[in-house]
C-alpha cells in the first residue's frame, strides 16, 4: 500500500518526505507549491494499540494542513476523527481529485 501511495504522490507532482514530529514517524509528508499533506498507511486497525499509534503521530502535527489515514478498507473508521484526520479507503484515496480538499 505504501508504495502504490508513495507513487502515486510522485505522479501528482508531490515531494514526498518521511516525517518525524516528537519520535512518532508518519509514513509520508507530501509537498507541493508550499502546501504539504500528512498521511499514515495502515491495512487495518484490529485493535486499540495499532489504533492509538497510527492516530498518535498524525495527532501531534500542530498546524492546520490536511491529513489522512488510509487503511485498505476503513470500515466504521470511515470519516473524520475529532482532531480532524480524515480516515479513507486506499481506493478513495486514491480517486481524490484534490488531496488539499478533504
């Protein structure tokens, strides 16, 4: 999944580093014309531990550029989260026009 995300993002122009806020490594900071996006890939979550770590490093961006977990099926994790993460399937993700607009 990282790598079909990872080229993806090059394929929209994107500059893709790995970021790393406080220790807690997200999967991919992409950036383009001084706007970045923030996204955590995981398969699935099954069960709290895997939950509190894929949400804990996109949790500790403090400003307001967009950010995503993708999860090759959300299920009920679907949506936005209350700090505002936005939780979608990879083929949703994937079929975005504009990965600025969540």
């Amino acid at each position: 999944m990282e790598n079909i995300i990872f080229t993806d993002l090059l394929s929209r122009g994107f500059d893709v580093y790995v970021g790393d806020p406080g220790g807690k490594e997200i999967d991919f900071v992409a950036v383009k014309d001084d706007r970045r996006i923030y996204i955590q890939v995981c398969q699935t979550i099954q069960s709290e531990e895997t939950m509190a770590r894929e949400f804990s490093s996109l949790d500790s961006v403090d400003d307001s550029f967009p950010k995503y977990l993708v999860l090759l099926e959300p299920g009920p994790y679907s949506g936005f989260t209350d700090k505002g993460v936005r939780c979608c399937g990879l083929e949703e993700f994937l079929s975005k026009d504009d990965l600025f607009v969540q």
